[in-house]
C-alpha cells in the first residue's frame, strides 16, 4: 500500500511539474509576441527613431538565439533545476526591469537580459521533459502538452499585447511575467529535485562556447538586420560573414577537444541531425505566415491591432489543439507517418492563402487556409521534436534540447528575412509594370508579394514531407544506443 501511495505522489509530481514548465513556455512564446503590439507607444514614450526601436525586438532576439546551444549544454553540466532557476530568475527581473524603464537605453539593456535568460530557460525546459517522462507516449504526451502552451501563447500574446497597451499601458506587457515567474519559481522548488549530472566535474568546452555563442549571435543579428539594412549592405554581409567563419571554427573545435560542449558523435543517432534541418525549414516557412497575414489583415482590410489578434486567436487555439492530439495519434500510426503527412496539410493551408483578393475578407480569404495550415503546423512541430529527441541519452538532454531550439531560432530569423525580401521584391516588380502608382496599384503589387511568400511557404512544406519521407526513421525500440556506450568508454578511459 505505501508503495502505491509513494507511486501515486511520483506520479502527481510529474505531472505538476509539466504545469509548471507549460506556466514556463507560456511566459517566454507570450513575451515574444506580445511587445509587438507596444512598439509604436514604445516610441512615443522615449521619443524612438526606428533603427533604435528595431533594437528593442533585436536586443532580445540576438542574445536568445545565441546562447541557446550553450544553455542546453550548461543544463547537462551543472544541472537541469540550476539552470532552470536561475534562467527563471534573471527573465523575471529583467521584465520587471523592462517595465520600470525610464528610456529607450535601459529598455533595451532590460530586453537583452530576457533574451539572455530565454536561452537558458527554453533547452532546460525542454530537457527536463526528456529526463522526467519515460520515452514514448508519456514523453510524447509531454511534448504535446509543451507544444500546445506554445502555440497558443504566441496567438495569445497578440490579443494581450494589444489590450494591455490601449487600457493598461505598455509597461504591462512586461510587468505580467512577474507574478507568473515568481509562481513557477515557488513551483519548481517544490517539486524539480536537484539533479547530480555525472558531467559536474568536467571542464566546459570554453573555446567551443565561445565561438558557437558568437558565431550564433553574429548570425542571427544579421538575418534580424538584413529586411532594414538590405542584404548587399555591409551592415549584413560583413555580421553574416563572421558568424559562419565562427561556426566552422567551431565544429573544428569540437571535432578535436577533448570534451566537446556539442560532440559531434551526438549526429549519430538516428534522426538527430535530419530532425533538426526539418525544424530549421519549418519554422523557417511559418514564421512568415502570420507577418504576411498581419500586414494584409491591417494595411489591405484596414482592422486594427487588437481586433487583428483577437481574430488571429483560432489559429492558435486549432494549432494547441493539434498539438496535444498529435501523442494520441503517433501512438497509432507513429511519429514517421505524421511527419510526412502533416505537412502536406500546411502547404495545402498556404496554398489556399496564396489567393488573397485585394477586396478580400477575413473569413472567407484568410481564416480557412490559415486554420488548416496551423493543424497541419501544430502536428508537424510535434512530431520532428518527438522525432529529434527519440532515442537520446539523459545525459545529452540538453544538447539534443538546445540544437532543435537553435535550428528552431535560426530558422525563423532567417526564414522571416528571406521571405519578407522576396515578397518586397515581387511587390517593386509588380509596380514596375504599372504606369499608375495610386493606393489601389500599390495595394495591388502588396497583395502580389503575399501571394509569392504562400506559394514559396507550400513549397517548403512540401520539402519537410519528402525529407521526412526519406530520412526520419521509425524507432519502436529503445535499445542503449551506440552513442551512450561510445561516451562511457571515452568516461572509462
């Protein structure tokens, strides 16, 4: 009977410990989203020109896709719950920071510091998940769970951001992650136990922490800056370059240290690095598919912010949906089939987008082919995280937990960049062909860009159905892999 009941009490605890990482993702998808909204009464309040208002999305954006692969691998090393807290205390504060801001210097200072502390926060979350549930359908339950806080709390922070900024004031976009990070840090004290990782007593790979850490960072501020400084300027180029030469010094580095911080023995397991480059194309084509329908939604249709995220809600509410449905059916049909399925499903919701009228409606141009994109999206993200985590040792939790997050970030930089580009280059094109320029040929070639963004966002999707189709593996078994009994030997000698 006391066993039962001490299996019960494990069982609650785990449990409560997946709402509390959920209270976690909600905070930081919310935060990213929601100062959207706020910007322009941002720069009334510290009079902004808008190269330093742009500073207040990239300040955060820089640092967080950065130093993820490095927070994934520290929670390896120093512990899982250590770094978790920490992660959490640090966005806490600077949040609060953010709020009370009295210029545009400090608010940016404050940004960067919840950029910082995300990258931490967002692979420890992750991989407590992989070390707290049994893989398979618990895990996979888990992720579902995971994913779908996500998804919804993106959506969400569209309408929050916008009813916080005309009834409360801008500074409450920030001010409301206080009081939820102060109840996930009561939570996670009570119910995370400290964790002893058998790595504590080895050296962090200084030199590969430094190069991939800035290498990331140099990369993502130049896909951040490349829609406002052009991708020819030296403003992209010259980032872009460093950021690269960084990174294949850093997989030098790692091909010879003698305790790497990302082995790359780690790209063995099956599926690792094929889920990863699928997670880099997908966030890389969705990521764009709410700028374009907000620009069109607002600028074509004339709503305004708040009734645009109030009608963007449903997309996340069916993507949550699909989400937590997706461990039910990989269940079923497993994670393979789903990968290469779903996604044929958003590039059909593209294609459907890809005709927008210039005299459109929401409901009838824009909200069917966005809620069947965003089903296929919230099975499809599901599933390459289920695919990409199979299989891996507790061990390199973190790693595998940081690698999908920073394909993930740098996926979406570099996709928003690429397809915001191209849609403003179909645009001029369409307008060189006109003799006119009035509002409706401009809200014409407008439209046009849309359309090519869909049409490329489909083709994409298709390309995450085929590399599934070729290179994810179905795993039934969880045999010790071969990477666990390789990294017990280099232990041994």
């Amino acid at each position: 009977m006391a066993q039962k009941n001490i299996a019960t009490a494990r069982s609650v605890n785990r449990w409560l410990i997946l709402v509390l990482l959920a209270l976690a993702q909600f905070m930081l998808t919310v935060d990213i989203t929601v100062v959207n909204i706020a910007l322009p009464s941002i720069q009334q309040a510290f009079s902004l020109n808008n190269v330093t208002l742009q500073w207040i999305v990239t300040a955060y954006v820089v640092p967080f896709g950065g130093f993820l692969l490095l927070g994934g691998r520290c929670a390896d090393f120093f512990g899982r719950r250590r770094i978790f807290l920490s992660g959490l205390v640090v966005f806490t504060l600077a949040s609060l920071g953010s709020g009370l801001a009295t210029s545009g210097t400090f608010l940016i200072f404050s940004r960067a510091l919840q950029g910082l502390a995300a990258a931490f926060m967002t692979p420890t979350a992750l991989s407590l998940v992989l070390v707290t549930y049994a893989e398979g359908h618990e895990r996979n339950t888990a992720l579902s769970v995971l994913s779908a806080v996500g998804a919804a709390g993106g959506s969400l922070g569209v309408v929050l951001g916008g009813i916080f900024t005309q009834y409360l004031g801008w500074q409450w976009n920030f001010f409301a992650n206080v009081p939820i990070g102060l109840l996930v840090w009561i939570l996670a004290i009570i119910f995370i136990d400290v964790d002893r990782p058998d790595a504590h007593q080895r050296r962090l790979d200084v030199p590969g922490a430094v190069l991939a850490t800035f290498g990331l960072m140099a990369l993502v501020y130049a896909l951040v800056q490349a829609p406002q400084v052009g991708w020819q300027s030296l403003g992209t180029l010259l980032p872009a370059a460093i950021g690269l030469l960084l990174l294949f010094a850093f997989l030098l580095n790692e091909a010879r240290a003698a305790s790497p911080l990302m082995p790359l023995r780690i790209f063995r397991l099956p599926n690792v690095l094929a889920a990863n480059l699928l997670m880099f194309l997908n966030t890389a084509s969705t990521y764009a598919t709410l700028f374009f329908a907000t620009l069109y939604v607002q600028n074509i249709l004339g709503y305004s912010p708040l009734l645009t995220g109030l009608d963007f809600l449903p997309f996340g509410i069916v993507c949550a949906a699909a989400a937590t449905l997706t461990s039910s059916l990989s269940k079923k049909v497993g994670y393979r089939l789903l990968l290469i399925l779903a996604p044929l499903v958003m590039a059909l919701g593209s294609f459907l987008v890809s005709g927008l009228p210039v005299q459109g409606s929401y409901w009838a141009n824009v909200a069917p082919g966005m809620l069947i994109l965003f089903v296929g999206l919230g099975i499809t993200m599901v599933s390459i995280t289920i695919a990409g985590t199979s299989g891996v040792a507790e061990q390199e939790s973190g790693l595998v937990s940081g690698l999908l997050s920073t394909f993930q970030q740098v996926g979406t930089a570099l996709g928003l960049a690429v397809l915001t580009a191209v849609a403003a280059w179909s645009t001029q094109q369409a307008l060189q062909q006109e003799s006119i320029h009035g509002p409706q040929q401009i809200a014409a070639a407008t439209v046009y860009g849309f359309h090519i963004g869909y049409l490329i966002e489909a083709g994409l999707a298709l390309l995450i159905a085929i590399g599934a189709l070729m290179f994810i593996r179905s795993q039934r078994s969880h045999p010790k892999t071969e990477i666990v009994a390789e990294r017990e030997t280099e232990e041994v000698v």
